[in-house]
C-alpha cells in the first residue's frame, strides 16, 4: 500500500484551517493547533506562499489563504458548470449527427476531454472522460488554440509531433490553419491526428465572451466526410451545439 507524503498531508491541513474560523492566523496559533513544531510549520507556510496558496499580512504578521487558490476554484467551478451546461445540447448533438461527442477544455499542453457522449449505434466503445488529446492536431485543439491565448501559447513553444502524414507542424502553416479556424469559425482534423478518422469542433464562450472550452464531433472520415471535405450538415450542428452552450453560459453575442 503506497504512504502518504507528511509534508503534504500537513500542508492540506494547513489550507483547511486556515479556510475556517477566523480565517487569519499566526505562526504560533497554526503551529500549535496541527501539533507542529514552528519550524516546521513556518517552511511548509513559506513554500505556500510563495505557490500564491497562503498570503501573510504585513502589519499583524498572520497568514491567510491566497488568490491562487481562489483561480483554482473558479477554474473548477467553470468547467463543472460548463460540463453541467453541455450535458443536454450534447446528447442532442449525438442523436443529430450520429457520432461520437466530445466536450474539451485546455489544461497544461494538451486538451482534457470533460465530457464524452457515445456514438449512438450500440457499438462497443471506451469512455474517454480524463483523456488528453494534443492541441494542434485534434479539432477541439485547433479551435482552443485560434480563440484563447493561453492555448496559442501552450501551442506554439512546444514541438508540434506528426501524427499522420497529414499533421501541420510548421509553424507558418500552422498559424494558417489557426486564422482559417477563426474565419470560418470552426476547427477541423481529417486523419491529422488518427488515420481513418475525423472530426469538427467549434469553440464555447461564457459570459465574458472568453473562450471557456470546444465542443466537436468525430468519427470514421467515410461518414464525417463527403468526397474529403466534412459534411456541411454536421459542420452546422457543431456549431449550432457551441452556440447553445455558450447561450446558457451568459454569452450574449453569437458566436
């Protein structure tokens, strides 16, 4: 059975003390309310503060938590609710288009699929929640990498890998294919990342019009695809279904 890591157990019992009560507290009173020694306690509450956990106020000398965790927070709140938001519009998509429906946010490099849908054919099929697809071959990459910075940043200073002999991996090309994305306002991979395989996708946006996510469709090219160019039908419904979650979200202009 693997053990836990002390120094971290302490430093969660750290942020759960000081999420209750009186919120701010000094060295001593954390110290002596975990059992620690100050020495110990004062360096787990100095690596904290300087990850942006905990804050120390200057005049009174105690500590609090910090905005960093308040980010997180919000960062999983935004994807709870944007999965919440999604679940109806993307089992619409999946009965309309007959595939497989995908909803992805950006998290470190790579795209996290938060929410799968099946392929509405009974087939056997493997659920995908907690995968990580790349950003510059999938679609839903594509589309999170033309509509949020951070994405075009994760993006562009990292090596771009050929899947197929279809993946964009220079970076002229690349940053074309990115300005067609926000053009038509869609994303697309055929075969660029699985041979065999395509897909659509179409970015979400929340209340502040800030790119919260994608939303996209895939499966096999001989039914995505229509003499090598994706159905236009399906191509609509994406979008149809990215718009709908971004409505429900608060965005106010269409997208």
């Amino acid at each position: 059975m693997a053990r836990n890591i002390q120094s971290l157990e302490r430093a969660a019992a750290m942020l759960r003390l000081l999420a209750g009560g009186e919120r701010r507290l000094g060295l001593s009173d954390i110290a002596s309310t975990l059992g620690l020694a100050k020495g110990t306690a004062h360096g787990i509450l100095r690596t904290l503060q300087q990850e942006g956990f905990v804050e120390q106020d200057e005049a009174s000398g105690r500590y609090q938590l910090g905005a960093e965790l308040l980010r997180l927070g919000n960062s999983y709140l935004d994807v709870h609710e944007l999965r919440a938001r999604a679940l109806v519009w993307t089992d619409d998509l999946a009965r309309a288009s007959g595939e497989s429906v995908y909803l992805g946010v950006l998290h470190q490099q790579g795209v996290l699929i938060v929410h799968h849908v099946f392929r509405p054919d009974d087939s056997r099929q493997v659920l995908e929640v907690g995968a990580m697809h790349p950003l510059h071959s999938t679609a839903l990459g594509k589309v999170l990498s033309a509509y949020d910075p951070v994405a075009h940043s994760e993006v562009t200073e990292t090596e771009r890998q050929a899947f197929t002999a279809r993946t964009v991996t220079g970076e002229p090309e690349f940053e074309g294919v990115l300005d067609l994305t926000r053009a038509r306002g869609w994303g697309s991979d055929v075969e660029e990342t699985w041979e065999g395989v395509a897909s659509v996708a179409a970015p979400i946006h929340d209340r502040r019009r800030l790119p919260v996510g994608a939303v996209g469709i895939t499966g096999a090219v001989e039914r995505v695809c229509d003499d090598g160019e994706l159905r236009s039908e399906l191509v609509a419904a994406v979008r149809d279904c990215a718009r709908a979650v971004s409505r429900d979200l608060g965005a106010l202009r269409r997208f």
